[in-house]
C-alpha cells in the first residue's frame, strides 16, 4: 500500500477545509438569521472550534472580494447579511426581516413607531397572537418591558438598531395616522373597560 505524502495530507486537509467553508455558508445563507454556536454545531455538524475559524475565514474571504454580503457578529451570535451601504437596495426588495412573519412585523412596527407603548394596548389592537410576537422581540433583546400594574411598557432596546440595518426615511403617512387612531380607539376602550372594573369592584 502506497505511502501517504504529507503533500497529499496537507491537500486532504484543504479539500476538508473548503468542503466545511461550503457547508458553514450555506448554513448561513438558508438560515437568514441570527445563529448562537449551538445553532451553528447543529446545523452544520462541526465543532466550535473548527466552526469560529471557519467563521474568521468567511469574514476574510468577503473583505478581500469587497463583497456586497459580511458576516456580522454580536453576543456570541453570527449572521450572514448585506453590507449596510446596499441595504438600501435590499429594504427595496423585501418589506423587512426574513426572521420574522407579516403579523410579526406589524406587531414590531407599533412598538417601534409608538415606544414607548403598553402591552395592554398592543394586545387590543393586534390579538392576543401578540403576546408570542413580544415575547420573541424580547428573548432576542429587540424590546424593554418594564412591569407597570396589570401589564407591561414596551420600548425599543439598544440592539434593536444594531440588528436592523437601516430605517426607512419615507414613512407613508397615512399608515401612520391610521397606526394613531388605532391606538387612540385601543387606549380609550382599556380606560372604559378599567373604570366598568372599578365601578363593578366598588
């Protein structure tokens, strides 16, 4: 049986590596989102190590082709997405985060244009599917809440600008009179039902 050459070791070795770059972009690039080490090892099965210098390889490798696409990094988390500078383009295509659905978005939208806002109020005009929406915005660290009586003040946190890349400067109008009437009919219809529990207690 023929030897092995540390040359034909060492091009196994490179065959390996690029083979393991391929599955780790991949990854990346179905999944669209936020990924934590433990995501990244399932998903692709390799290990931590492998996969953090996997990682330093794919950033390096974008900023030597001057790619429009970075591997971004924060709190132990990694994500594949459009340089800010063409994000503007992307906002063009697509009407917000792949991570999350219409509903959550909308749900978002609120809090964001509203902030800061309660959850009472959010619920009334949204259902109760928004109970999920804030608590996903809040495990991913997008939202405050502080408890305030029977519900909770919601407000954008720090990293919610990180994790969006730009906001849009062309806010339309009319959804947002429409958004203020909303809340303004929510908020009215909590205070009415508040005192019909009060006078009811007493």
């Amino acid at each position: 049986m023929p030897e092995i050459s540390a040359k034909t070791l060492d091009e196994i070795d490179q065959a390996k590596e690029k083979e393991d770059l391929k599955k780790l972009e991949a990854v990346f690039f179905v999944s669209g989102r936020w990924l934590n080490m433990q995501e990244l090892i399932s998903f692709s099965d390799l290990n931590p190590i492998i996969i953090r210098e996997l990682i330093e390889r794919l950033k390096e490798k974008y900023d030597e082709r001057d790619s429009a696409i970075e591997i971004l990094e924060k709190s132990e988390m990694w994500k594949m997405d459009v340089r800010q500078e063409f994000s503007e383009i992307i906002n063009k295509l697509a009407t917000g985060s792949a991570e999350f659905t219409k509903a959550e978005q909308e749900t978002l939208a609120i809090i964001a244009f509203k902030q800061p806002i309660k959850q009472s109020v959010i619920t009334k005009i949204r259902g109760n599917k928004s109970y999920d929406h804030v608590k996903k915005f809040s495990d991913l660290g997008l939202i405050k809440k502080k408890k305030e009586g029977h519900t909770h003040i919601l407000t954008l946190s720090d990293d919610f600008y990180d994790y969006f890349s730009v906001k849009n400067p062309e806010t339309n109008e009319n959804v947002l009179k429409q958004l203020e009437e909303e809340i303004k009919i929510a908020e009215e219809e909590l205070k009415e039902e508040g005192e019909e529990n009060n006078s009811q207690e007493s």
